[in-house]
C-alpha cells in the first residue's frame, strides 16, 4: 500500500495531514523516528529551515535510515551549495530552477 507521510516541524500541519504526519525536529536523536518506516521510503523531499551544512548533515542521517534500498532523494538547496552535496552526500544538481509569479 503506498503511503506518504508528513514529516514536519509546524504542527499546525498536522491537522491537515492526519495520520501522514510525522512530527519532526532535525535535531532529535534518530531513535525519534517511527521504527515502522526505516527503510521504507522509495523517496524523501527535503526542504530544511537552514542550508548549513550541519542541517543539511543531518537531514542526511535521517534521509538514509528512512530510505528503502534504491530510494531516491530530493534536496532543496541554493546552487553554491552544489559541490557539498555532491563530495559529501553523492547528490547532484537538477536543471530545475522554479519561478513564481507574481499573483502568489
């Protein structure tokens, strides 16, 4: 059964996601994350409050015991951080750069 889930430091999210939300603080200890999805995520989307790489660091740790083998990663990050996430954590850079307009 495919599933996604939330995990999110706001808790004012939980409310929309329900049950898929997963209260998250980048800092907790991994022994914080649901036993049940280790190793069950086909895919993780990271957009951390911080691009430092001590954050970045550790949204990895957690990334890679969520991870299924064969899961994929995408990381939201400033192009200048390219290099690191390459030489450190084996991510590339994606030719997508997003634009907003301006009735947002």
């Amino acid at each position: 059964r495919e599933r996604t889930f939330l995990f999110e430091f706001d808790r004012r999210w939980e409310q929309q996601a329900g049950d898929s939300f997963r209260y998250f603080d980048y800092r907790a200890p991994i022994s914080h994350v649901d036993d049940q999805l280790l190793g069950s995520c086909d895919l993780a989307v990271a957009d951390p409050p911080q691009i430092l790489q001590s954050v970045v660091d550790k949204y990895m740790q957690v990334i890679r015991v969520l991870l299924a083998p064969g899961g994929k990663v995408l990381f939201t990050s400033e192009m200048h951080n390219e290099t690191y996430f390459i030489e450190e954590h084996g991510l590339f850079a994606a030719n997508f750069v997003p634009k907003a307009s301006a009735a947002l």
